[in-house]
C-alpha cells in the first residue's frame, strides 16, 4: 500500500476507540508543513513525541472548556475519555485566570507564544508548570495510536524511541530542530513524510471530517459545531510590541529599512511587522517571520497572500538587510538566532547566518505555498 492510501486508510477505516489516531495524523501533518525542508533530505526523520503533544494541546482546547465538555472516546472497555483530560482542563483553568473567558483557538494561540523562550518567560510559573504537565500527559496518550495505527502493533510506526539511541541505530535518520537527546520521538520514513508534504491540504481536510463524524458519534454533538471547533484560528491578537519597539529604536539610530516586497524606504509611522508567513496559514510568530513592510502594500495587497517565486526572489536581498539589522540589536539577535535554529537548523547560525537564513526562509515559504496551493501576489 503506498504512504498516502495508508493515511487514508487510517483515518477512514482503523478501529477507533478514541479520536487519538485522527489526532496522530493531523499532528504529523502539521509537523511537516512547518518543516517541509526535512523532505528534500530523503531519510527517516525523528520527530519528538513533545512536538506532537503540543499540536494535540491546541486540538483538544476547545473540548476540555468547562462550560461545554466533549467527549472524545467511546465508553468501552473500561475507557471512559482521554487521559489526559485532567491535565489539559487544569491548563484550561490556568489560562482563564489569566485572560478571562477562553476562545476555541486559544489553545494554538498559547502553543505559539510558549514556542518562543523569550515570550515564555513572561508568564506565570503556575502557567508554565500547569503546561509541561499536559504535555507530560499528552505525550503518554501519543504512544497509543503509534502503536496500533494500521494493521497491527507498530505496523506503521516502529517504537517511539530516544533520539540518543535512534541517530545511533539509524546513522542516516535526521531529526526536527531543537529535538535533544532525552527525547522520546517516533520516526517517520522518508516516503510517508513526501506524502505528508504532497497531499498536505487534503490530510487536514481528512482528518477535520473524520474528526467531526467521529465527534458526533461519541458526543451526540452537531458536526457543524464540531467543525468551528476544529477549525477556529488564532488572530493576530498578540500585538508586537516589543518587536515594534526593537525595530523603532533600530530606525532612530540610523538603520534604514526597506519593504521587501515594494523596496519602499519604511519610516515609524508607515510601516507594519509583516509575518511573511500569514497567521491563517500556520501561526508563527519567530522573528525570522516577522519583518517591517510597507503598511499599505501589507494591508490591501498582500494581507493574508504568500509571495510568489518571483517576488521572493527579489525580496530576499532586503530579507538579508532586514536580518542583518536585526542582528545589530543584541535583543534581537539573540532571539532571531534562536528562532532560527528551532525552526531550521544547527547550520543556519553560521557566519554567513543573515544570507543562509534569507535562503531558508525562501525555499521554506515556497514549500508551504506550493504543497497548499495558496493563493500568491
């Protein structure tokens, strides 16, 4: 069977006692589109079980509201709902201590701010601590789909395994930015991830479907509402502040700023931070995607558009410039270097680090705009 009908297969026809197979799938998928790049080597990659456990914390946020509980398993075989609801509902209640009601999409929100080492530590520590345990949680309800996805016992997806011993076992594997030794991963094989790459779209609207009919089942809940649910995005509510505030400063001491797209010299007051890839697509707020373009090209031309070939080909010299005065900000700099690093690699910071990291964000964006067929200016 080859790797796409599998994912169907998974989706469409496993046994499933709870919606942790679908979860599995789209986590997977979600993976490899913010990683795309990965795909080009042709090797087993090692993707970290606390990398899926966090797209799952976002999956499952809207379920745990304690206003409107949903079911996410059938009550059988001793099964009464996912384990680890306790520590995702303690999370949820930790949240909306801090902000008030929480949103369906708050999940993702929260997964994206705690990406990022510099806007996590604003949080509280009972936030935080509150957050690695789901993910503790999470991470040990992962095991179970990896287990019996398919047709028997580990005949997808071999036993999750430390990527210490995996890069030993398997010397031409790869890993996911930032994966650490200690971490547990499971290891997909370079066939399934290009039908993960190729069919990407479709994956997602797969598993969406399945998951509202596997919903209704178990819940009793309108698939429709099931949908919103599954579907709800974060906006752009964190407001950059502190990313306006570096480039103003920038700015003042004589840095000159052009709008990648327009070449426009920017000035404090007709500019926006840009995120080159747009938060509807996939939410990332690392400083590599965020950079200071043209206000009224960013509103009324590009607004939620990916660049073309073309486009970016001509951008990326004033992506390298951007980079570059990033770099002159010792906030900045350490940030950007960091973001980097978790979203491409250990290379990237290097001593050409502003061209290497223009050219991975190039080929990363025209990934993702191809494999989604999204709309390009």
């Amino acid at each position: 069977m080859n790797a796409g009908a599998l994912i169907a297969t998974i989706l469409r026809h496993d046994k499933k006692v709870a919606s942790y197979k679908i979860a599995l799938i789209r986590s997977l998928n979600d993976i490899v589109l913010g990683y795309p790049q990965l795909g080009t080597q042709h090797a087993a990659i090692a993707v970290p079980l606390q990398m899926l456990a966090r797209f799952w914390l976002a999956y499952y946020w809207p379920f745990v509201n304690p206003l409107g509980e949903i079911k996410q398993a059938r009550q059988a075989e001793g099964k009464q709902d996912i384990s680890f609801r306790p520590g995702l509902s303690a999370l949820y209640q930790e949240w909306e201590k801090l902000v008030g009601a929480s949103r369906p999409s708050d999940g993702f929100y929260l997964v994206g701010e705690f990406a990022s080492e510099h806007r996590r530590k604003s949080y509280p520590s009972e936030l935080i601590s509150s957050f690695s345990t789901a993910v503790e949680q999470v991470v040990d309800a992962i095991q179970q789909p990896i287990r019996y996805a398919g047709s028997g016992e580990y005949s997808v997806f071999e036993r999750p395994k430390r990527w210490s011993q995996l890069h030993t076992e398997k010397p031409g594997a790869v890993c996911v930015p930032g994966t650490l030794e200690r971490d547990l991963c499971v290891v997909v094989d370079p066939e399934l991830w290009q039908s993960f790459c190729e069919l990407s779209l479709w994956i997602e609207a797969l598993c969406i479907h399945e998951w509202c009919l596997f919903t209704q089942s178990v819940a009793g809940v309108e698939r429709g509402l099931v949908y919103g649910l599954l579907t709800d995005r974060p906006d752009n509510r964190r407001p950059l502040t502190w990313e306006r505030n570096q480039v103003e400063i920038l700015m003042l001491e004589g840095s000159v700023f052009e709008c990648p797209w327009t070449g426009k010299t920017l000035h404090p007051d007709n500019y926006d931070i840009d995120h080159l890839l747009p938060i509807s697509i996939y939410p990332l707020n690392e400083l590599w995607n965020l950079v200071p373009a043209e206000r009224e090209f960013n509103q009324h031309i590009k607004r939620d558009r990916m660049p073309g070939h073309d486009r970016l080909e001509n951008a990326r010299p004033r992506l390298v410039q951007i980079y570059q005065h990033y770099l002159a900000a010792s906030e900045l700099a350490a940030v950007l270097r960091q973001d980097a690093r978790m979203r491409f690699s250990e290379n990237v910071v290097s001593t050409e680090f502003p061209e290497l990291l223009a050219r991975n964000v190039s080929g990363f964006l025209s990934i993702v705009a191809e494999s989604r067929s999204l709309s390009v200016f």
